[in-house]
C-alpha cells in the first residue's frame, strides 16, 4: 500500500517503513525556538547536561515575539539567547529580522525536511512539504542535543480544493472555514494533506496561510505536495537546489477525505473566542472595530499587504478605527517599500510596526482596551490573546481588514473593492 | 494512590487562559508567573488550588501555544494530575515531558469541587463526592515510559538517548 506525505517524509528521515500508528526517531533537518520559548529550551537543554549543540548550523533562535523588547524581563531573555548562540555557535536572527516561520519559509524549509519549533506555528512550513511541527521547550531542547526525536506517524485526513477563489475571497476565509467545519479539535494529532486541482492555483502565499492554521485544527501538520508552484518559490528565494517533488502516493491510505469547493466561498471572519467559532463577514455587518491589526505569520506576506495597499489606495482609515500593519520579515518590509504599498498605507492612516509578532501576542505594539473590538489577520482569537481578556478579536483576511479598516465596522471586502 | 479537589474548567481551555502572553517578561521569573496559573479562565485559581488537587476539564484543554510554561506552573502550583475529555497534543506531550500525568476520561460527571482519588497504576478515577468511579485510557507506552521517569529530562539523563 502507498503512503500519506507524512509517512513518506517520516519513513525517509527514520530510516524506517513509517506507518500511521507507529512510533518513530527521526532526524531533524531544522529545529528552533523564539524567544518566549527559547529561555525554558536553553534551561532545559543545560538541565540535561548537553553541552554541545547535536547540529549548530540547523539550530536557531529568532527574537521575534518581543521585537524590539517592551520590558526589563524579555530584554534579559534576549540577553540569554545571545549568549548562548555565542556559546553554541547556533544561528541567531535578531530583533527585526523577521518572524520565525516567516524566515523559515523564505530561506531554510525546503520539501522532505523533518522540522521541529519551540512555537506552535511551526506547521507553517508544511506549505513547502516539510514535516514541521511544534513542540515544548523540553523536547526542542532534547532536538538541540540529539539532533533527533519521535513522533508517532499521524493518521493523514486528505483535505481536496477544487475551483478557484472568486473575487474578494481568499485563503485565509478558505482556512476559517474549514476549521469552522471540523472545528478546534477536528484534526488532533493528525496531519492535514491538501489536494486537489484547486491547488494548481494556489501561490505559496496562500499555501502558508493554510499550513499555518493546520494547529487551530488540533493537527500535527498541515502538509501540501512539493510542485512546480513550490519550485517557482524555492527559485524565487534563490533557492531553487532546494527543491525536489513530493507527493503522497496514489493508493495512500486515508482517515478520511473532505471536499471543498474554493468557488462556493465567502469572506469568513471567526468570533471570539475561539477560532472555530466562524461566520460570514456580511453577517457581522454593524459591528464596530476599533483596531485592525494586519500581519504576523499567517497574514503578514507581501501578497497580504498588496491586498489591504489596493483597497486603502487615495482613503483614509475610519477616524474610530487604528489600523496597524506589521510585515512578517525585512523582505516583506523592503519589497512593500519598492512597490510603494507603506507609502499607500501611512497615507491611509496606518502605524507600521517593525517586522516581528507585533500586536498578535499581547506583549506589547497594540494591546487592547477593555471592551475595544479588534479585527486581526492573525489565527488566534483566545480570550486574552491580544494582551486583555476583557477584550474582543475577531480573525479574517487581509482583504476585509483593510475593508473594516476603513468604515470602522466588520465589513464584506466585496463591497468596498 | 493522588488524592484532592477537582477543580473544573469547560471546553476550549487555551495556553492564553493559563500563561497569557501579556505575561512573557515572567517566564523567567517561574514562581511569580505561576501566581497567574489559569488568571483568564478562573481568576480565583491560583490563589484557591492547593497542593494535590486536580483539574478537570472538558474537551481541548490546553489548546494553542507550545509554550511548556502552561504545564510547568501548573505542575508547580502542585496540581496532581489534569483530567480532561480531550487534550490538545503538544499541551498533552509536555505535561508528560514535565512528569505532569494527564488522564484521558469522561469527566461529565465530575463536579467543582468533587474530592477524587486517582489509582495511575490502575487506572481509575473514584469520585468520593459522588460515589462513582471512571476509568482512564492507558498512555501510549513511550509517553508511559517517560512520565515513570519522572519527564522527558529524567529520562534522557538516564537513558541518554530515545530508548522506544
Ligand atoms: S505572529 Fe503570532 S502566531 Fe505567529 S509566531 Fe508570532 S505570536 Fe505566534
């Protein structure tokens, strides 16, 4: 019998015939940790009496959550973590170098990779085939070690796409949705795998933000085919001997299969407080938002900001309404630069924010009110999420952020493009 | 034998209900973090949880964020073991990494403030409030492994490597 993508990719890194229900030690080709998580990792990995790095040059930290630093206590972790990339010689990407699967994905995933993260969004660099999940600070810091871990090989549920996304809908409503559908435990501890011809249309873009979600589903990964749209990416990355093909086989065997039609869709924003919890844009009309927060790692892309740059072209922001946007690394910052899209949105009424995990978390660059309204691209919505649990988030693309963004109140982009 | 009060949560308890992240400046500082152990989702928790009590909640518990902190604060405000109809699965692989037990079991039935008594090696929950008993899904073996070494830590400074 065939495989799943995740018993290809688990069977190649443990040297194993890997089946759904088996125990595994794979080798990790990738493992990091940022720097909420990364203090408990290096404290862990020295409780364990490790004194090297198992592979230094696969190892990273990226100071991304607190980027630049709010307070005494994150600015002292940010001193642990340089101070242990000096001891270890591991990499390190500093403050304002980009969210870490942001980085991930634009220069060190590539197809076949086994990839473990000391943050749950890790799964995002499945979108390039890569078997990439999150895990605790104690199994990261064993990973730093050993250079190794185990999984048990998940159960795959194939996830089939036809069609295209009609005007004003995008992947982000695409990933609301089927969450709504399964709900926030419809895939718990199993792999997601995206198929179908409706993927031949779908940019990496779009593909990260539906691996990145994979989580808000329960799932261990969220895994797409390596094809010739990720070859178009790896290349333009300057990555293109990164590349090789990967699909799971034919006669694969599956959980079960869902179908969607990405043509039957419509802006979906998810309700508090959870993400699960989803209903259509047009449906939540009259409900007053007092910050839009545009960015992170699920929305934060170049594509992302274009979007919300087309739609807030010669407007201005509701006056009731902060607007702001964070790009997810240097690159988006730089390249939306160029194209003139920050000068678009800073004469739109936006705040930009350095790249990093801005506003997404709660640290800091955005913190909400008690009772204030926000409507973020980000995936989470939990009470408390946004640094106040007296607060209200609400998750939707970039397209109706920008289209809230500019009548003050939840608004179906559609009617505004 | 663990013997304590249940405290009860609902579905969908979150890493953002027991460690926000507004708090991220305390990861380093453990007991001062641990002060704030499940603030959004029970403001009174911490202050009320005693040493050996268990929490005990619905489907999805510890949803979210791979931040071990939400366990670890947990463990170190002496909760027992956590009882839940569902885990989410990295939440679920670090309580065990952390040699915090999490028992996978029907707890409808169980009541704020219930005094249970959990049997690990047989596996059974008795509800002494209630006069009922439940039982609990064994652990897979290499998380059963694991937990008996205390965490994941204990085990590889014994083992010194995955021993499946
Ligand atoms: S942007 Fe938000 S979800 Fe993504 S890594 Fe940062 S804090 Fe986590």
């Amino acid at each position: 019998m065939g495989k799943t993508l995740a018993e290809k990719i688990l069977s190649q890194k443990s040297g194993s015939d890997a089946r759904s229900g088996d125990i595994v030690i794979a080798q990790v080709d990738l493992v990091f940790a940022q720097d909420t998580t990364g203090p408990l990792t290096i404290r862990q990995f020295q409780a364990c009496g490790f004194e090297r790095l198992a592979n230094p040059e696969k190892t990273i930290l990226f100071l991304d959550h607190a980027a630049p630093s709010p307070n005494r206590g994150m600015s002292n972790d940010h001193i642990l973590l340089h101070q242990f990339a000096q001891q270890t010689g591991c990499l390190i990407y500093d403050v304002g170098e980009g969210i870490c699967h942001q980085i991930v994905a634009e220069s060190l995933a590539k197809p076949g990779d086994v990839i473990v993260g000391a943050d749950s969004h890790t799964v995002t660099a499945g979108a390039l085939a890569a078997f990439a999940t999150g895990m605790g600070s104690s199994d990261v810091a064993i990973a730093f070690g050993l250079g190794k871990t185990w999984f048990r090989v998940p159960e795959s549920i194939k996830i089939m796409v036809s069609g295209k996304f009609p005007h004003g809908v995008e992947a982000k409503d695409f990933v609301l949705h089927l969450i709504g559908t399964i709900g926030a435990d419809g895939a718990t501890y199993k792999a997601l795998e995206f198929g179908g011809d409706g993927m031949d249309n779908m940019s990496m873009s779009e593909r990260f933000t539906i691996a990145n979600m994979a989580v808000e589903a329960g799932a261990k990964v969220g895994l797409f085919p390596a094809d010739r749209i990720t070859e178009g990416y790896l290349s333009s990355q300057g990555r293109g001997d990164h590349y090789q093909p990967m699909f799971a086989d034919r006669d694969a065997s599956y959980e079960k299969t869902i179908n969607f039609d990405l043509a039957a869709l419509e802006p979906t924003v998810a309700k508090p407080h959870n993400v699960d919890n989803v209903a259509l844009a047009r449906e939540l009309k009259g409900t007053k938002i007092q910050q839009v927060f545009i960015g992170t790692c699920t929305n934060g892309r170049l594509e992302d900001i274009a979007i919300v740059a087309d739609t807030l072209k010669g407007k201005r922001r509701h006056p009731e309404t902060r607007l702001i946007v964070a790009p997810a690394s240097p690159q988006v910052l730089l390249t939306a630069i160029r194209a003139g899209y920050i000068h678009t949105l800073v004469e739109a009424g936006a705040i930009i924010l350095p790249p990093g995990c801005g506003a997404c978390l709660g640290l800091h660059q955005g913190v909400l009110g008690d009772g204030e309204f926000c409507l973020s691209t980000a995936n989470r919505n939990f009470k408390g999420r946004m640094g106040n649990p007296e607060a209200f988030i609400y998750l939707g693309s970039p397209a109706t952020a920008a289209a809230t963004a500019l009548t003050g109140e939840i608004t179906d982009p559609r009617e505004v493009m | 034998m663990l013997r304590g009060k249940a405290f009860k949560f609902g579905d969908n308890i979150s890493t953002d209900h027991i460690t926000p992240g507004r708090l991220a400046h305390l990861r380093s500082n453990l007991p001062e973090l641990a002060k704030h152990v499940l603030e959004d989702a029970d403001p009174t928790f911490a202050s009320r949880v005693k040493a050996g009590d268990f929490i005990v909640a619905g489907n999805n518990f510890g949803l979210g964020s791979s931040r071990e902190h939400a366990p670890l604060v947990i463990k170190m405000v002496g909760v027992n073991a956590i009882l839940a109809k569902s885990v989410a699965r990295i939440f679920f692989r670090n309580a065990i990494n952390l040699g915090l037990p999490v028992l996978i079991c029907n707890t409808d039935n169980i009541d704020d403030g219930d005094e249970l008594e959990v049997d690990l090696a047989r596996g059974t929950v008795n509800d002494i409030t209630r006069a009922n008993q439940l039982t609990f899904g064994k652990l897979p073996e290499v998380m059963l492994h694991i937990l008996n070494e205390g965490g994941l830590i204990p085990y590889i400074k014994k083992y010194g490597d995955f021993k499946l």
